[in-house]
C-alpha cells in the first residue's frame, strides 16, 4: 500500500508541476495595461509598447526594464503594432482611428487613413520604406491586408481573407508573410522589384490555439506568438516548425528582436501586462 501511495503521489507532483519555462520576466505584471502589444525596439535598445498604464499610450523601457511614459495617442486612438523604418521613425497601427501614425521623435503625423479598414493591427516595414498592414475584422472572423506608399496612400492587396494578424517581409525582402488568428493558417507571398505580392501559398497550418505577432530572424526563420498556448514558434522558410519556447504567460501578443543582439527576443503579454525576454542561443537548431 505504502508503495502504490508513493507511486500515486508522485504521479500527482509530476503532472501538476509547471512546464519548465524558456523565458524570464523583463518587465513585471501590470506595468503595462492588460492590452499590451506592438513590441519594437530604436537602435538605442530602448523597447516600446503600447498602453502604459492606461490605453492611447506609448510606453518606453530602457534596457533594465524601468518603464516610463513615452507618448500620448489623440483622443480616440488606440495602437497596436509599432515598427522602426530605417530613418528611425517609429510608425503606429490604430486600430480605433483606422490609422496609421508616424513620430519622429518630435511630431506625431498623420501618415496614413483609411476609413475602409476594419482595424489596421500589425505592421511591417520594407527597407525603401513601403508598410504592409494587416486588417482583421474579428467579429466576422476574415480580414485583408493593405500596401501603403512613402506618401502614406493605402492600397488594398487582398480581402476575403481569415483573421489578418501577424504580418512580416523576410530579410531579404523578397517575400511577406501573414498569419489568420482564428484560423491558425500562415501564408507565404513572393515579393516583385516593386514589393507587390503574388503567388500566394500556404507555409504551415497550426492544430490548435491561435496566432498573433511575428518577427524574422536574421536566417529568415519566423518567430510567432501562439495566443493562449502560451509560446513562441520558431518556423522555417520552408514551413517546417523547428521548436516552441514556453513562456510564463497564455497571452503573448507580440515579438521583436533586440537590436543590439540578435539572440534576445521580447514578447508582449496580454492580460499580464507584462513583457517576457528569449534568450534564443539555447536553441539548438
């Protein structure tokens, strides 16, 4: 008896023990509102994310995670997705306003509106300076993305789509991906010398749980948030799911890469309110 209790006991330590975890706190619980997202760092290393503390801001962490207020969205405006260009402007998804703004460090300008967008959600940035947005409408669950030029003019690339969330052009700008949430799909664009998409394929479908932001690395290996699975997949270009690094938090909502060290990866947690640091060199792919 005494040995099938022991046995027991130790079934129920095990199973009820936490999954070990890959990731540590950079910024703690509720610093942040429940609503973070956007993750993007200058070249200075300073991280940004939206909704400090209350939403229609922009907080900004230094490199030992002390976060103070950075800047105020207009009335109205909620952001999303933050990306840098290469001028070092930090661009804006509103998803509120159906906006997207641009801050110099100075002035906060008005680079793009679009009243046929559901809700403009995450951003990527091509070196010459082009954005692709994508547009979820979650209450139908479908969304589209938009190609927006230098002169802030948003043209609409694809509709009928699933839930549009993370979307990313791989370093070598020959092709973009995007992710549907609610349908756990990531599709795969070929990129023309004009940074139009076509030949759109499927890269890999997920089982479960569902799909936010996602960043390349430097070989061209996507890191996706898993919302409420609680990790990150790291994918190959050619689709072939490599590892999950285990997070603390179910929510992560975002991802971006440090830019003074390619090996760290920060992720924005949703209802934490918290941002988690990946130390990617344990990865052994």
């Amino acid at each position: 008896m005494t040995l099938w209790l022991n046995a027991v006991l130790a079934t129920v330590v095990m199973t009820s023990a936490p999954a070990e975890r890959d990731s540590t706190d950079f910024v703690g619980d509720g610093v942040f509102y429940a609503t973070i997202e956007g993750p993007a760092m200058d070249k200075s290393g300073n991280l940004y994310a939206v909704n400090l503390g209350s939403e229609g801001t922009i907080g900004k962490v230094s490199r030992d995670g002390k976060a103070q207020l950075y800047l105020s969205l207009p009335q109205g405006s909620i952001g999303n997705g933050i990306r840098f260009d290469r001028k070092g402007q930090m661009f804006i998804a509103d998803y509120t306003g159906h906006n997207i703004w641009r801050y110099d460090g100075k002035q906060l300008t008005l680079h793009s509106h679009e009243y046929r967008m559901f809700q403009p959600n995450d951003l990527t940035i091509a070196d010459n300076g082009v954005i692709f947005a994508s547009d979820p409408d979650w209450a139908n669950r479908q969304g589209q993305f938009w190609r927006i030029g230098l002169d802030g003019k948003a043209q609409l690339m694809e509709t009928g789509m699933g839930t549009t969330n993370g979307i990313e052009i791989s370093p070598d700008q020959r092709r973009l991906y995007i992710n549907e949430s609610a349908q756990r799909r990531v599709w795969v664009y070929d990129l023309d010398t004009e940074l139009n998409p076509g030949n759109k394929r499927l890269l890999i479908e997920f089982a479960d749980f569902g799909l936010d932001g996602m960043r390349c690395d430097k070989d061209g290996n996507l890191l996706i948030a898993r919302y409420g699975k609680g990790t990150v997949a790291k994918v190959s270009p050619q689709g072939e799911l490599l590892r999950e690094y285990r997070l603390k938090g179910e929510f992560p909502t975002n991802v971006t890469f440090d830019s003074q060290n390619p090996d760290l990866l920060y992720v924005t947690l949703q209802k934490r309110g918290a941002v988690e640091l990946l130390k990617l060199t344990t990865d052994s792919h």
